[in-house]
C-alpha cells in the first residue's frame, strides 16, 4: 500500500469516527431532554443522518473525480479513501444502530 493510500484510509477512519461521534452526541440530546432510552436512539439517528450524509456524499463525489482526472498514486488515495467511506457509512448507519439497540434492550 503507497502512502497515498495510507493517508485515505486514515482520513475514512476519521470520517467514521466522527459519523459516531454525531450519532453519539445526538442521543445524548436527546436523552438529556428526557427521552426513553429507545426514541433517543432512533432520534439520534434521525438527526445525525443528514450531516453524515452530506459529508459522506461530498467526499464520494470527489473521491470519484480525483480518481479520473489524477495520477497514478492520487488514484490510490481516492479509491482507498472512496472504499472506506461506503464502509464506514454503511457501519454508522446499520451495524452501529443495531447494536446500540440490542445494547438497550439488555438493559
């Protein structure tokens, strides 16, 4: 793996940190409103879910042109980069949600 690719897989790790970082702090909103635990949740998800998007989308679109119109080591960095953006979005939203269902319902 080239630094290049390096460096996207570092800035899609980023960007699925603070995915669940939004996700997170939006829950806690809403629990700090008085919510139950589970419609904290869903509206957690519900808030974050258009700032993530918006980023995530961003960053596709130009992953996308970098990989067109660049050289061979840019290509690199926007495949890596592209790849780990529709993973770490597809973590945020499924994997990360039905676990901290399951989490709530344990509890």
């Amino acid at each position: 793996m080239s630094l290049a690719g390096i460096a996207g897989f570092l800035l899609s790790v980023g960007m699925a940190v603070d995915a669940n970082i939004l996700i997170f702090e939006r829950t806690k909103e809403e629990l700090k409103k008085g919510s139950e635990k589970a419609t904290a949740i869903k509206e957690g998800f519900r808030r974050a879910w258009p700032s993530i998007r918006d980023s995530n989308v961003t960053t596709i679109i130009v992953s996308i042109i970098l990989f067109n119109f660049t050289s061979s080591f840019v290509k690199g960095l926007a495949l890596t980069l592209l790849l780990g953006v529709l993973v770490s979005m597809f973590t945020a939203i499924t994997v990360t949600r039905n676990l901290m269902r399951l989490r709530t319902k344990n509890i």
